[in-house]
C-alpha cells in the first residue's frame, strides 16, 4: 500500500472577507452504470442515437408495463461499492421520488431513499507527493435517470427526447468532508478513475455520463471540528447546492464564487437562503434555479412494482473475486517493482490502459528508462497528435524493441528518438528499420582511436584547455561524433577521450 500522511486542511481565507471562513463541501455524484441496457427496461443505452430510438413501454410509461431489474446493473453497483471499500447491503428496496418534469414521463424517479444497495466507504484524495485526504462515502445507491428536454430547435416549442430515460446511475454520496475547490475537483478525479478502472461506468463527463451536484456551505474557523464532534450539521451553516456541473476546472469555479457569494452574505447581515443553484461558466457565476427540497418534499414511498432488493454473501464474494487491482494499489506497485517516482507512477496509473502499455514496455527491462520512454516520447507525442494510448501508431512490443536495441549499445539515445519517429510513420520491427536506415553504432574502437588521434594531433591548443578544465574534453567527443555520423558510442569516445588526454 501507499505510504500516505492524511493531512487535516488550514481554514480556507477568502480574499475580500472581513475574516477567516472555512469551506465545507458535500458532493453527490451522478455515474451512468456501465451497461448495454436500462435499469428495469431491455432498452439500448446506446449513445448517439435518434432521438427517442431507444424507448421501451416501460421507459415512456405506458399503462399496465412494469419494471423489472437489471441483474447487471445491482452487479455494477456492488462491484463500485467494493471498489470503495463499503459496506454491501444484501438486502435493499426500491423508492418512488416523485416529481413532475416533462422529460420524466412517470411522474416519478425509481429511486433507493431508505435502503440502499451500498453503505459506507472512502475514497483517498492524494494532495500532493505522499499526502492524501479521506473523504467518506456516505452511501450508493440505484436510480433511474430522466430524459433530455431540448429548447434550442423552435422558438416556439420545446422537444423531449426519452433516450436516456430509465438508464441506470450510482448516485455516489459523500460526506461533508471535503474543504475546498482543488480538493473537490481532486475527488471527482480520483472517483471517475476509480469507476473507469472498476469498469462499472465510463467516466465521459463531456456527455454528462458522470456529473457532480455540489453542496457548499461556510463556517467559521472551529465550527467543522463541532461537527465531526457532535454530527450536528447546523455547525456548518447553510448550504446551497450547484446542480449539474460536468467539468473538473468548472467545479472549482463554481465552489470559489460561490463561497465568497455567501461570506458576502453573512458578513452584510444577511442569512443564506438554502437553494438549488447553476453555474454559468460564462458568466463566472451561480444563479438561483429553484428552492431546496426536502426529502419529505419529494412524498418518498415503497415502490409498490418492485420486492426489495435480496442478494446472497457468496454472490458478493464471487464480485470481490474477479475485482481488479485499483489505481492506489498498482501505484505502489509500480513504486516499489520498478523504482518509480510518485510523479510518473501517478502518471502512468491515471488510466488503466496506460498502466497496461507501461508494464508491456517494462517487462524485463529497466523499469526508469521505460518509464521516461513511456511518459516523455509515447504520452507527448500521443498529447500533441490529439491521440490516446489505444489509438498509438506504436505498440509496446516496438518502443521495447527500441530499448533493447540502446541496451545493446548497437543504437545511440539520439538514434533511437530518430528510430521512434520512423515507427510512428513507417511501422515495422525496430530492428529492421535501424538496419535498414543505418542506424547502427560503430562499435570499431580502432576507428574511432584513429579519428580521435589525428584531432588531438591537430588541436593542440584545445588539448592543453582540457587538460586545465576537463569539461572542455567534451569538445573532443563532439568532434568524434560528428565525424562518424553520430554513430559512434558517447560512452566510449568519452572514455577513450579521458585515456587519450590523461583525465
């Protein structure tokens, strides 16, 4: 595991306010289970496609059709869970939380109020090399989600379309654990890359598969420790709630406006107002959407359409089988089997598919120099030409094929960049095409002894400058190189260069 120190936040200083204040944020997470089908409906969750191709009588709420759970999706759920390391609840039920929105044609959300598939966990928030922050999950649980009303194709009309309507999600609820804008951004990244290692959802905030409701209160230097004290939650004053954020920079926006909207607030004597509210990136800043609702609000009852939820340990204990290594643990691995830096360990565990390429390229190889191949030639170029590591030109197999010929000493460092550029446009075995460009180290000692001979032999001045700063010798092995091509070994004209001048 990780050798983490979990560091306890300074209170948070608000430019501008008459004093010190304390941010205190709560996120609910929104993640589309990843799944070919609905939550109680055989319909496609297919992205892209028409609208309102994929709607069964269950998703539009025809009369007399009736839900029928998802095996897969209570397994998405589970297997999340574990990934949290939380509490599995082997018996659950299903709520009615109703509502009326016109792209909700129930008239009501299927949802987990009071018993939900997923109890405690954590996810750990590393804030820098070694230092982490625990923010608590407080519960998971299933719901149905709703349509897409659409305002921007007629002047006069509004259109809805149901395609997403009945789609599974985790609404993934933390505690009020977390004490500023990077931390929060922070956790929303390392939550989405917990789930896309897991499987259980894609992560795609652009397309509003993972999005975050944030819930963002003020208080006092003091008053957080009263409430981690007592679990009284009037300690860290009102809280507002900014709905549907999609973007890691716009959360941090967000939460920043709209702390300092509210210290502005309590510090003019005002009170306030508990809220839903959006956030205009545009424009920088949150506006009022609607009251907060309460529970009670939304007439919460048993759905009457669906027993509760019954699963068995052994089920659960067949899902924590087949349960993945998680981006902390193969972090550490790598740390500790390849002598990485936390830096470039990070690096290479932030997507699965990453960590997977690396250890290809590593496998019996020094793990550093993979590592800097990986990261500084594959990542940037894959960065600059718009490309992932799924799509790369270059294999592992090849950039190792690389490595291998610099461990041989039959290509040179500069070589060996030039070589990476022929497989990206050309492909082939890197054996091959160093053969076949020439790319090959002169390894004749005899033929570099002479080259060096005859430059000592005609650069007498540059001789005696050596041999009173050796630094200067490195002209000799610059000379050397030039005059093979760049194909003789660094190495050893540097050290036939200290034989020769006497360094």
């Amino acid at each position: 595991m990780l050798d983490l120190t979990y560091a306890t936040p300074a209170p948070k200083v608000i430019a501008g306010a008459k004093s010190d204040w304390e941010l205190v944020i709560g996120m609910e997470i929104h993640a589309q289970v990843a799944s070919n089908s609905k939550l109680f409906s055989g319909a496609s969750t297919q992205v892209g496609a028409e609208p309102n191709a994929n709607v069964s009588f269950v998703d539009c709420a025809m009369p007399g059709m009736l839900p029928v759970i998802n095996e897969f999706c209570v397994e998405q759920a589970v297997r999340t869970g574990l990934g949290l390391k939380a509490a599995i609840h082997l018996r659950s039920a299903f709520d009615r939380k109703n509502y009326f929105y016109p792209d909700l044609p129930q008239g009501y959300q299927i949802s987990q109020l009071y018993h939900p598939i997923v109890g405690e966990g954590e996810v750990l928030v590393e804030m820098g090399p070694g230092v982490a922050r625990k923010v608590r999950i407080e519960r998971i649980h299933l719901e149905q989600d709703a349509g897409k009303s659409i305002h921007d194709m007629d002047p006069a009309m509004s259109f809805v379309d149901f395609n997403r309507t009945g789609v599974a999600l985790m609404e993934i609820v933390s505690r009020p654990d977390i004490r500023g804008p990077e931390e929060a951004a922070a956790y929303v990244a390392k939550l989405r890359q917990i789930l896309r290692y897991l499987g259980t959802c894609d992560g795609n905030m652009q397309n509003g598969n993972l999005r975050a409701d944030v819930n963002v209160s003020v208080c006092r230097p003091g008053q957080y420790e009263k409430y981690q004290a007592s679990g009284d939650f009037s300690h860290l004053g009102t809280r507002c709630e900014i709905k549907n954020m999609n973007s890691l920079r716009f959360i941090q926006q967000a939460i920043d406006y709209e702390a300092r909207r509210q210290i502005a607030i309590v510090e003019d004597g005002g009170t306030v107002t508990q809220e839903t509210r959006l956030y205009d990136p545009d424009k920088g800043e949150t506006r009022s959407m609607r009251s907060k609702e309460e529970a009670h609000d939304y007439r919460y009852f048993p759905d009457p359409d669906l027993l509760p939820l019954e699963i068995e340990q052994a089920w659960v204990d067949g899902i924590a089988a087949t349960m993945p290594e998680l981006p902390d643990a193969k972090k550490a691995r790598f740390m500790a089997d390849y002598g990485l830096t936390d830096y470039d360990a990070n690096v290479l565990t932030a997507e699965l598919d990453s960590g997977a390429f690396f250890e290809a390229v590593a496998k019996g190889r020094d793990g550093k120099i993979a590592a800097n191949w990986v990261i500084n030639e594959l990542f940037g170029r894959l960065n600059r030409e718009g490309q992932s590591v799924a799509t790369s030109p270059v294999s592992a197999a090849q950039l190792g094929g690389v490595l291998d010929l610099i461990a041989k000493g039959e290509i040179s460092g500069k070589m060996a960049k030039d070589l990476f550029e022929i497989l990206w446009t050309e492909g082939g075995d890197p054996a091959e095409q160093a053969a076949r460009h020439g790319m090959k180290q002169v390894t004749d000692m005899g033929a570099i002894e002479a080259a060096l001979d005859a430059l000592i032999a005609a650069n007498p001045d540059q001789v005696a400058k050596a041999k009173v700063n050796a630094k200067l010798a490195g002209w000799f092995t610059g000379q050397v190189l030039k005059a093979t091509g760049g194909k003789a070994n660094p190495a050893a004209v540097n050290a036939l260069v200290a034989q020769k001048l006497g360094l």
